[in-house]
C-alpha cells in the first residue's frame, strides 16, 4: 500500500468513497441486513467467462479436483442502496457511528458539493446531464448524513462499531508547502478546485469494516459526466504541480544551477510519476468519448467558468477553437493533445512521416512568447511538435537499436503501434514545449554538452587503449577490452547520427532530393531530455569501466594511501589537487574503517585494503586462521547510490518503467547528500551526509520525511540527489587511474636505489606489482620507524603533482564541469 501523501488527489478521494461504502455495507449485514446489494459481483465492465488458454486451464482443474472454486471476495455497493444501508444501522440501537464516517462524509460532500454548485451555475454540463443525475450522488450522501445524525457518535472502537485503521492515518492530507506555492506556476492555474477544506483536510482516520469482515467492498464505478469532470480537475491538479516541479528544474539548469543528465533523469522520472497518477482515472475516459473529447469537454468548462466564450473564428479560419483561451488551454493539456491527435492521421505503416519546413511556419525562439497572441503561442507548439515528431518517428521506423528512450519516445512508438494518443504522451509533449520556452535559444546547449562530452570519452578510450599497450595484468580480461571497446562504438555510432541516415534513407525511398534544411542531430538539440539521457548513458558507462580498472589495479587507492601518509608525517609541501578532489567525491570509500593517521595503521590499513585479514595483526590469534581473506582485495566501495539505481533503465533498457512515488521515495533515501536552507532566500547549500551518524536513526528520519512527501515535492528531492552525485559520475576515473600508475612509477623510480638496499631487487619483478612498493615504503616505516624511505616517496611525489596534478581537473573544466573547493573554482 502506497503512503497516504503519495496517493493522487482522486485516489484518496475514491478511498473516502469506497470507506463509506464499506462501512454501511460491512456494518448493516453483521447485524442481519440481507439484500442483493450486498452478494458478491464484479467490477463494473469485467467479463467473468473465460478465454483461450485460460479457460482450458480452467476445465483441466475442475477435472481433476473436487475442492469448489475460490469466489472472488469483493462487493460492489450501488449508490442507490447507501440509502437503505443507513436506514437499516439507525434502526438498530446498539450501533454507534464513528467520527472517522462523519469526517469522511463531509469531506466528500464538501467536495462533491462544490463540484455540482458551480457546474449549475455555469450551466456547463446542463445539456449533458438530466436534473435527475445531476448531484444525484451528494444527494444520496446528505441523505445518509442526515440518517445517522439521529445516532450517537464515538471516537472509541467498540465490538458494536468499526474501528478507525491506524495505517489510514493522513490519507487525506494535501497540504503543499510554502516552497511550493511560491515557485508553482502551473498549479495556481484556475483550475478548479473542489475545496481547500477536502485539499487540507486534517488528519483523520477513515472508517473500516468490522472486525472479522474480510471482504473489500467498492463503492459502485463512477459513469456520469460530473463523476468525470471530479476526477479531471483533480488529476489535472495533481499533474500541474509535477508540471511546474519540472519548469523549476529547467529554469535552474538555464540559470547553471543543475547538471544536465541529473535534469534529464529526474524530469523523465516526473513524468513517470505523473503517469502513475493518470491511471486512477483513464478507465473512466471510455465511457465519455475517449482523451480528446475529455479533455475538450473540460477546457469547455474551464473556459465558460472564466467567463470566455469557448468557440470563436481562429485567424486561419481553420476551426472555431477561440484561441483567446489559450492561457486556459495551456493548463487543461487541450491544444497539445489536438496537435498529438492530428499525427495519428499521418502515421503509415513502416514509413517515415517527413515533415516539410515551413509547412506551419517557423519558430523563431529569439522572439518575445510573452507579447504573442493565443493564435501565435499556438503555432509556436504547432510547429515545435510537428517537427520534433518526424524525428522521434524516424527512431521508432528506422533506428531500432536506439541507446535511450524518454516517456516521449515511449508514447509515440505506443501511438504508432495503436494509432490512440495516451495522456502520458500529452503530458510528455507539453513538458517538451515548456523546456523550450524556459530555455528558448538555448535548448540546444543541452546537445552541445552531450557532444563535447562524447568526444571526451571517445578519447579517453584510446588514451586507455595506448596507455595499457604493453601493460596487462591477469585480473583485467580481455572481455574487459571488448566491453570498452563497443561502449566506443556506440559513442561513434550516435556521433554519426543515425536518425539522420534514417531519413535520408526515407528521401531516397520516396525518389525525392534530402532537403538542404534537414540538419544533423536534429531531435538531440531539440530534446535536452534525450541529450541529458544519452549523457548518463554514457557517463554511468565509463564510471563503471573507471571505477572496475582502479579496483583491478590499485592505482588510486594504494596512490591515496601513500598520499594520506605523506600528508599525515608533513613530508609533502604541497598538495594534489587531482587526488583531493577524488578523496572529497569518494569520501570514506577507501579505507577500511576510518582514515589511517599512524605508522602502525598505515600499514595495517594498506594490507587490509590487499586482503589481509584482521587477524594478521594480533599476537592472539588463533593456529590455523587464514591471514588473508577470502574476498581478495578490497576495490573502492560503491558511490552513486541514487544514480545506478536508474542504470537498468537507462543503460540496459531493462529496467521498470512504471516507477511509483513509493519506488522513488526509497531511492532518495539512499542519498548521501542533503539539502539545508530555504530556496526562496537564496540559502540553500547541498552537502553530504556525515555518513559516521547512527544509521540507524538517520535512516529512521530520512524515510519517514520522503515517505510523507507528495509527488512533486519527491521530485525536488530526487533532484537535489542526483546532482549531489553529478561530479562523481563525471570523473574521468580512468584519466585518474593513469595518473595514479605515472605517479606510482616516479616513486618506484625515485626510491628504486633504496628499496634495492632495504629488500634485495626482488621486492619488484614485474611493472604490474608496483602498488607493492607502497607496502614496502610502509613496512619499513613500520618495522623500523625509519622514515627516509617515505621522505623520499614524498620528494617523487611532490614533484609529480607540480606538473601533472591538475591533469583531472583540467579534463572536467574541458567538458563544463568546473569544480569548486572552500568556495573558489579550481582552474
């Protein structure tokens, strides 16, 4: 069962519903009420005759048992029978009524109620729905209100009353924040809201059935046009906060606040959640004409609620869609769901949809949205999405082996396959349009990013390559070099652009010239979503390649060793820029417990990272125990906690699409950095967690605090985590991992005559043993407290780093990201 706070505003609503249904139901028939209201039955719409294989699985069971069929033990109560259910508990006189079903009632009265006033007023669905239906449903409840008034009121559980659940607690709390509030654009949309009241509701228990009932009763499937227009407004509601959750991340990507794969990742995630809250009310759209005719009925209402005519002569004379609503439009998801629908009259089996330039215009994003009319807005998105949709056809029809996919390339291939539109997908497109005007000319610095980003890792990968020509090791396969060397081809393969190809392929196909407008990467500098995508793609590709040829090698923990010592003792002058920004990135990721400070313990903690166990350093141990461990050596412990939890997805397409609020909440908790301060005082600071707290009290808070939180307010806080993780994910820790091995062979250099000296020439046979000779700096510290070895380790070492210790850091500025110590960018 999902938290309350992360269920939608209609859920929790039909959960008010059902609770009342349940209890009247429950209640009047563990004291003798017999109805057929009460016999079980199936959902509304559910076939209960078997098909295909299902039903000869069916008969074989039958056959070859005797035991009777399981009954589906749920009850679907009639709104029409409340009535009579409420008649028959006030007759009897030994039955209390809880609080939690009076709360309960008036919450949805409150909420219905405002719903059926205001329609009346307006006069809205007048022609829709007949006087007998409208407000039929508050009717049948003040009804039942005033019933059970006549009883008396409990607030305590007694055998003649159903209690209150203690897990219902808060399933009825919406309350947004004031952070909210002020950066909600969408949200304050004149969308109507049923009541602050039902919105804000304090935190009541909802009535349960009785004790021992173990049948989940519903209360009868909504079907009329107002039950709709509730369920609309509601979602469009929850949606439009997600909505402007999004536009608050873009606006900070544009102002250079947050990375872009984090922006990307995070903003395919909202999109998901916003998915997962549609399908409470899809099922209801069949019913009332599908998506369009929905959300047409209700920008109808919206509009003559605002007091605009809906229908008026568009300036093209096209249709009579009053464009000046389009303020209103832009809220209710109407406009781009006519332009989503209009592209399922051009989808062709296997074919590419070209779009023609100009065809609709031309979108100039250096002109002022702000000052353009409803009519000029409209054909901005005309033409964004028109364009942007021949490119994401182009991957569906042509590009099969695509590396990533976004909640917008989802939904078109779903509407290429079903010729249907989904609502994810209209909501997919319109955050498309919002990016673009937050962004505007620069939408597309989001692919230059990724550009220069892939040109960066197709280099390193022969920097690799070059560097390890001659240098192999046994724990570093061959496999390994494959791997690398097809996560290479895959860069060059998007470089190449074979979306490109795709339609070029398509003009020579149709006999017709490739037009001269058609430029390269086009969809990429259109979707800084996809360019964020791609990014993470690859950046959680070459991480995990980085941090797999470290642990193989040693290179950066063993150098990090020698480094702490040298800092420790005082021998080294200056520091390492290179191997400081690591160490703060990875924090205690590499020692063994904590930081070794201590002849003694530089040693012990370096054979505990080879493999040594514990037990190597006592005088007490037992005879027979194993001096090293099983295990081997210990590699870097695993980082990105956040970030590897979409790796699936998004690097393997294996992973779940339909993530859940509850799914994201337990993501954020595994984050190691944490927000302080208040955005709307410019005061917030991301820092990480001192992971040396109690876990398990640290844990106990942080779950609690996401678990509690809506969507749009987990979606900030995903957000926080994955940019607190960019930096780790961007390290070249492969440049690192060369840089360590040069360093190691300038101390092996400089200090070869004196470990000659100290342990014969034997102490290093091979290049591949040179993490040794920091075992052996160390054990001559610690057998005779003789630190000429390690002055000297600290000469070699002072001199590399004056000349290649900012090597990583000049790679990161190279690829825009500057790093920042004690407030000053490193340069």
């Amino acid at each position: 069962m999902l938290p309350p706070s992360l269920v939608s505003t209609y859920q929790q609503y039909k959960n008010d519903t059902d609770s009342i249904a349940g209890w009247l139901a429950s209640t009047a028939k563990a004291t003798g009420y017999v109805s057929d209201p009460l016999t079980q039955q199936p959902p509304k719409g559910t076939s209960t005759r078997l098909k295909g294989k299902a039903r000869a699985e069916a008969k074989k069971m039958q056959a070859s048992s005797t035991s009777k069929p399981t009954a589906v033990n749920k009850y679907i109560i009639k709104i029409k029978d409340f009535i009579p259910l409420a008649e028959f508990i006030a007759s009897k006189h030994d039955i209390s009524i809880p609080n939690s079903l009076t709360t309960t009632l008036r919450r949805v009265i409150i909420a219905r109620g405002g719903f059926s006033n205001l329609l009346a007023e307006k006069g809205a669905i007048a022609d829709e729905i007949s006087e007998v239906n409208h407000g039929y449903f508050v009717g049948v409840l003040e009804k039942v209100q005033e019933i059970l008034k006549l009883k008396p009121q409990t607030n305590t559980t007694s055998t003649s009353s159903a209690g209150s659940s203690p897990t219902a607690s808060k399933d009825n709390s919406r309350a947004g924040t004031t952070d909210d509030e002020l950066s909600n654009k969408f949200a304050g949309l004149k969308v109507y809201e049923p009541s602050e009241d039902f919105l804000n509701a304090p935190d009541m228990e909802r009535p349960k059935v009785r004790e021992g009932d173990n049948v989940t009763y519903e209360a009868e499937p909504p079907s009329s046009l107002e039950d709709l227009y509730v369920a609309v407004t509601l979602l469009i509601n929850d949606i439009n906060k997600i909505r402007s959750r999004i536009e608050w991340i873009w606006t900070n990507y544009r102002d250079g606040f947050f990375e872009l794969a984090a922006c990307a990742v995070t903003t395919n995630t909202a999109i998901d959640l916003a998915r997962k809250l549609m399908e409470d009310v899809i099922p209801m759209f069949q019913d009332h004409g599908g998506l369009l005719a929905v959300l047409n009925q209700f920008h109808i209402a919206q509009a003559m609620m605002k007091g605009y005519e809906p229908f008026s002569h568009s300036p093209s004379g096209a249709d009579n869609f009053n464009y000046d609503t389009y303020d209103i439009a832009n809220g209710t998801y109407i406009l781009t769901c006519r332009i989503m629908d209009a592209f399922t009259r051009v989808v062709q089996p296997r074919a590419i949809p070209l779009y023609k330039e100009g065809m609709f215009g031309y979108y100039d994003p250096r002109s002022a949205r702000d000052s353009k009319s409803g009519y000029q807005k409209f054909e901005e998105d005309r033409v964004l999405l028109m364009s942007f949709f021949t490119e994401l056809m182009a991957v569906e029809r042509g590009v099969s082996d695509y590396p990533v996919e976004d909640e917008f390339l989802r939904g078109i291939k779903e509407l290429a396959k079903t010729k249907e539109v989904p609502f994810y997908l209209v909501f997919a497109a319109q955050i498309f349009l919002d990016i673009h005007y937050i962004l505007r000319g620069n939408a597309d610095r989001g692919f230059e990013t990724l550009q220069m980003n892939l040109h960066f890792l197709n280099r390193e990968i022969e920097e690799h390559f070059e560097f390890h020509k001659d240098l192999k090791i046994d724990n570093w396969p061959t496999s390994h070099n494959q791997m690398i060397r097809y996560l290479q081809a895959k860069i060059q393969y998007i470089l190449g652009d074979p979306i490109y190809k795709a339609k070029t392929q398509a003009y020579h196909e149709l006999r017709e010239p490739v037009p001269a407008s058609m430029e390269p990467n086009r969809m990429l500098k259109m979707s800084p979503v996809l360019s964020g995508l791609l990014l993470y793609h690859f950046r959680s590709s070459t991480w995990e390649i980085g941090i797999r040829l470290a642990d193989a090698w040693g290179s950066i923990t063993y150098s990090l060793h020698l480094y702490n010592a040298l800092q420790s003792e005082k021998l080294l002058p200056n520091c390492w820029p290179d191997m400081d920004l690591v160490w703060a990135v990875l924090g205690d990721k590499f020692f063994v417990g904590d930081t070794p400070k201590t002849p003694e313990n530089y040693f012990k903690k370096f054979s505990l990272q080879m493999g040594a166990t514990a037990a190597a350093f006592t005088g007490k141990r037992r005879k027979n125990t194993a001096l090293t461990s099983r295990s081997g050596p210990r590699g870097i412990k695993d980082g990105i906690p956040v970030s590897s939890m979409f790796m699936n997805r998004y690097r393997h397409g294996t992973g779940q699409v339909d993530w859940t609020a509850e799914h994201i909440a337990k993501i954020v908790d595994l984050s190691l950095w944490e927000t302080e301060g208040l955005e709307e005082e410019g005061t917030v600071i991301l820092g990480q967690v001192d992971t040396k707290k109690p876990k398990r009290q640290s844990k106990s808070i942080k779950a609690n605090k996401f678990s509690e939180m809506p969507p749009e307010q987990l979606i900030r806080a995903l957000m926080f985590a994955l940019q607190g993780e960019a930096l780790e994910l961007a390290l070249p820790y492969t440049a690192m991992h060369r840089e360590c091995w040069s360093l190691l062979r300038a101390v092996r250099k400089h200090c070869d005559p004196l470990l000659r000296q100290m342990f014969t020439s034997k102490y290093m046979e091979r290049e591949t043993e040179l993490p040794f000779v920091v075992g052996w700096i160390f054990t001559a510290l610690w057998e005779g407290q003789d630190t000429k070895l390690l002055g000297d380790a600290g000469v070699a070492v002072a001199e590399f780093i004056q000349s290649n210790g900012n090597t990583v850091l000049d790679l990161l500025k190279s690829i825009g990201v500057p790093v920042v110590f004690g407030g000053e960018e490193i340069v």
